[in-house]
C-alpha cells in the first residue's frame, strides 16, 4: 500500500482576503474544512500544515493536523510556489528518514469537497497508475478551446487549438477541463522534479455545486453564500 502525505498550505499573510487561512467561514477557521476532510478520508499516514503563521499554526493542531515546522519566511511571500513549498516538506521528512511514495495538496481556499471525495481521488490515482491526479470541472462549452480564438502578431484571430476550421456543432465539442483546485495528487519522485501533473496525468470530476476558489472577498461570500444548502454535501 502506497504512503500518502496530505499537505495543507496555509501562510499568514494574504491580500485579497486578509487572514483568510485563519477567518472564519460558517463559525470555523477556513483551512479547518480541508483537515476535517484530510481527516475523515482515512487515506493519509500524516497530515500536516505547512505555515510561516503561529495562530494557524495553533488552529490547525487543534483541528487535528500536525504542524512539524514553521515554514521559513522565503517560501512564504507574494512569489513563493505551492512547489516549493512541498519540495521543502518532503525534503524535511526526508532528512528524518521519513517518506512517502506520493503527496496530496489540499488547498484550503477551495474548502468545499463531496464526502469521499478524498478516498475516492486516492483510490483512482492508484487504480489507473498515473503520475499525478487533479481535480477538474467541465469547461462550459461557449468556453471551449475549439471555440475560442488568439490573436496572432499580425492582430488576426485563429482558433486556439490550432485548427483551420471551427467545429460547428455543440455536440461533436471533445470535453475540455479546468483545474478547480480542489485536490493534487502527485508521485513524490515528480515533486522532486519540480512538478505536480508528471508525464501522465489523471483526473477526478468535482462536483460543481461546490466550486468556489477563495481569492478575492468576492469569492468569500460566494463561499458564504453557498454554505448553507452544501452542507449535507461536504
């Protein structure tokens, strides 16, 4: 059985929502809803928040997570990549002669995910041997890439998917995703690399009705707003 480690990334500082990490959204801390479902999937050999923020810090050990470092104040700017950041926890495990066969990022600003939703990612991931897994939601199709065009250096419009003619028909569009950020699963041979989709990449649908992605204090009271009628969901 593969050894899987959930990271949570949570750092203190943040422009769009200040102290969102730490704010509560329905009455809890925001990244609590990403430990409660780290928790409650029973998929993970260790669960930890990797932070710069000693108030998170403190949230996150009350809410069941282990914190085994502060996360030191270069990966913890404006720049610093969620890469990074799981390059320097592996490598912190690692010099413990701890490891792990993959990582999970949990995000805590998408804090909405269907109960065994976790498992079930884990499950796939294992089941079809990829090199990574991600969550993803359907493109609508009006935003399709067959349907949507670049601008070349000559200011004309081409289809972006490099195709001479448009395909007309809603219904011959191939599937198109997006990441809604919800879940990454990688080898942690690939993190080392410096990459979380690896050479072959799977993936898992969300459910839509819980998309939401906390950047903005738009996004925060959409997160509000939804809350209610998702709870039985999450």
């Amino acid at each position: 059985m593969k050894k899987f480690l959930a990271i949570i990334p949570a750092r203190g500082g943040s422009k769009g929502v200040p102290g969102k990490n730490s704010k509560l959204l329905g009455g809890k801390p925001l990244i609590a809803y990403s430990i409660e479902q780290a928790i409650a999937s029973n998929s993970f050999a260790k669960i930890i928040v990797s932070t710069d923020d000693e108030t998170i810090a403190k949230i996150a050990i009350d809410f069941g997570a282990e914190v085994p470092f502060i996360r030191p104040n270069e990966l913890a700017n404006d720049v610093a990549s969620s890469i990074a950041v799981a390059q320097h926890t592996i490598n912190f495990f690692e010099n413990k002669n701890e490891f792990f066969d993959a990582i999970c990022l949990l995000q805590p600003t998408s804090p909405f995910r269907e109960k065994g939703f976790i498992a079930n990612a884990i499950a796939k991931f294992s089941s079809i041997n990829s090199d990574a897994l991600v969550s993803v939601l359907l493109v609508p199709h009006e935003y399709n890439p067959h349907w949507t065009f670049e601008a070349d250096r000559k200011g004309m419009l081409q289809i972006a998917t490099g195709e001479k003619e448009i395909i007309k028909r809603r219904q011959e569009l191939p599937k198109a995703f997006f990441r809604d950020g919800a879940i990454y699963l990688t080898k942690t041979v690939f993190i080392k690399k410096g990459t979380f989709y690896g050479e072959k990449l799977g993936y898992i649908e969300s459910n839509p009705k819980l998309y939401v992605n906390i950047d903005t204090m738009e996004d925060w009271m959409q997160a509000e707003q939804k809350l209610p009628t998702i709870l039985s969901l999450i």
